[in-house]
C-alpha cells in the first residue's frame, strides 16, 4: 500500500472512526472485530478429522487424530478440508449478513482467518477456485460469497484464481434442512466443467472454496467433477464448519 494510500485511511478513519465488523463499538482498524464479539468465536482447532477437517472432542491431542465417522464410512472425494470457525451463534453473525444482505466487507476479516486455518492447503494449492452459483442465484444475489473469499484468498497467497473452473448447471433446493443422503440426492448432476477450464486443471492441486461446509456433499460433488477433468487432487477451504453431532463436543 502506497504512503498516500495509508494517509487517505487514516484521515477517514479520523472522521469515520472505525466499528466492530458486528456490533457498534469501535476498533483500531476497520474490517476487524472488537474484543467481545472476537473472543465470542469458536476457532477451530486440533483435533480435527485429517480428512474432512470436522472437530473431533474427547481425542487427546498426542494421539494421532482418527477418521470421523462420516468418512469412515463414506470417504469423500477430497482430499483434506478444513475451515477457520465452528458455526454456531457467534459466526453466524457474520456468515449470515455476508451471505444474504449484502455485507461483502465482512470477506477480509473471514478470508484472514481461512487463510491462517488453511495455511498447508493454500501451499500446496495450484489453482484457487470457488464453489459457484447457479446464474439465476448469483443474480439476485448480485455476488458469489464464496467467489469474494477465494478471490483474497488467491491474492493473499499469490495462486491462481480460477473463478469459471466450475459452473453450477442446475439450480438445487436450500440445502440447509437437507440431511446427508437428501444433500447428496439434490446435488447428483448439478455441477459442470467450466468452458475451456480442462486444461487448466490437467495434473494440477485445486483447492475450493466455500462460505460454509456442512456434510461436505457440495464440496464432494465439486471434487468428483474436478477429478473426472483430470485434477491431480482437490482440498477444501471455509469459513465455517458445521460440526457432526454424532461427535460430542469439547470446545
């Protein structure tokens, strides 16, 4: 950033103090969190599944982490996911309001923190690419959520960002009330190649990115596709983790 870059945002911040990305007290610096509203969120961390990336309670730390049952049972498609916060309460005040009302500033303070969850899949990664939104969603919506991270994320790490990898060709019902076998029915067929993404992905890392993982069915039926076109393996990186409620928490 430029010195008169930095001297505009000091001279706003002094006449637009700014304010906690979720509530109104102010902060040092705009784009962050207050220290109420920062300690509120639940930030993942070891033990997770080494696959899927969930939050394993009750598994000693030194212990080598086991598979969560979901992928003892089913293994996904992917190769590794992992995401910064459990959604719960708290990070919904954020991923919420950034998903549906417009509040892309909130893309920053998620994006930093993805990226410190995610730090080996951003190393490894060749290409960066979001999960997309069927057309007529991303429309009315005005903006892919999930586009918004992995656009700082690419630059942030100085990968690739790969936007039209994918494409979402048939619009799917909101998955949220949608348990694990009916998420994985409602997505078969829905996603597509990107026109001319082929030979970008031939032999090559992807990682994927997402506002939100619940039971990893989106993200799985990306990676089937980016695997069929020839991808050498594909990670998951979001904001958010749904945790498995077959799995009692610890944190």
């Amino acid at each position: 950033m430029s010195g008169l870059a930095r001297l505009g945002i000091r001279v706003l911040d002094a006449l637009l103090p700014p304010h906690c990305l979720t509530c109104e007290a102010e902060v040092g610096e705009q784009g962050t969190l207050c220290e109420a509203c920062h300690g509120g969120l639940a930030f993942l961390a070891e033990p997770l599944c080494p696959h899927c990336g969930v939050p394993l309670g009750g598994v000693p730390l030194a212990a080598p982490a086991p598979l969560c049952p979901g992928c003892e049972e089913s293994p996904p498609a992917f190769a590794a996911a992992r995401a910064a916060l459990r959604y719960d309460a708290a990070a919904q005040r954020l991923l919420l309001p950034f998903k549906y009302a417009d509040r892309t500033e909130y893309a920053g303070f998620l994006a930093r923190q993805m990226a410190r969850a995610g730090t080996p899949l951003l190393a490894r990664a060749d290409l960066i690419a979001p999960v997309p939104l069927h057309w007529r969603r991303q429309f009315a919506r005005r903006y892919n959520q999930a586009g918004l991270l992995a656009a700082r994320l690419a630059r942030q790490a100085r990968k690739p960002y790969a936007p039209r990898l994918l494409r979402r060709i048939r619009r799917t019902v909101p998955l949220g009330e949608l348990g694990a076998a009916e998420r994985e029915e409602a997505l078969q067929g829905a996603f597509a190649l990107g026109r001319r993404a082929a030979p970008r992905i031939a032999g090559r890392r992807v990682l994927l990115v997402d506002d939100i993982l619940t039971s990893g069915a989106t993200a799985d039926a990306c990676a089937l596709v980016l695997l069929a076109a020839g991808a050498a393996a594909v990670d998951v990186l979001a904001a958010a983790r749904v945790p498995d409620p077959r799995i009692p928490a610890s944190q």
